[in-house]
C-alpha cells in the first residue's frame, strides 16, 4: 500500500493514525535522502523513511520465521546420543582428501 493509493478520506485517516518521529540526519545523510526521495519517486523524505522502516519489518520478520523453521528442523531432526567431539570427528574423516 502506498499513501498515493489512497483516496482523501483514507488518506487522512492513515496519516491521522501515525506517530510523529524527528530524526536528526547529518548533511551528508540528509543530501543521500534527498537524493534517493527524488530518484524514486516518494513524496517526500517521510515516505522514503516509512518505506526503510517497512523494508526492514518485512526482513525481520522473514528472518525470524527462517529462524524457527530451522530451530523446528532441528527439533525434528532427533537427538544424537554421541560426542559432540566423536560427531565432528566422524564428519572430518568422511572429507574427501583428508588425512587425519
């Protein structure tokens, strides 16, 4: 969804329903925002802020969800009565190549 999107009356809506936040860039950031807001077409520099904030969300949440996929695999998996030292040897000794 992208404020543009919107008609007028959820348009105020949604911009009725946020937070104020006030981030102080240095030049050289406020030059790059400017920058990428005009390359890419937001509305101004809260869009292109609100779309980074959004971006990183979305990966947080993949990120999370790759997480417990691999923690419920490994659950999965079952448990190895062995070593850690005598799992990790075993693994070495199947090395092509390897002399040991």
């Amino acid at each position: 969804m992208t404020l543009a999107s919107l008609d007028v009356a959820a348009r105020e809506d949604y911009i009725g329903n946020m937070a104020d936040l006030s981030v102080p860039l240095s030049t050289d950031l406020q030059s790059y925002v400017d920058a990428r807001v005009a390359a890419e077409g937001f509305a101004d520099p809260a869009a292109f802020v609100r779309a980074l904030v959004q971006r990183d969300q979305d990966e947080y949440t993949r990120d999370v969800a790759r997480v417990q996929r691999l923690i419920d695999e490994g659950i999965a998996s079952g448990i190895i009565d062995d070593e850690p030292e005598n799992i990790l040897r075993q693994i070495m000794d199947e090395i092509p190549g390897r002399h040991g």
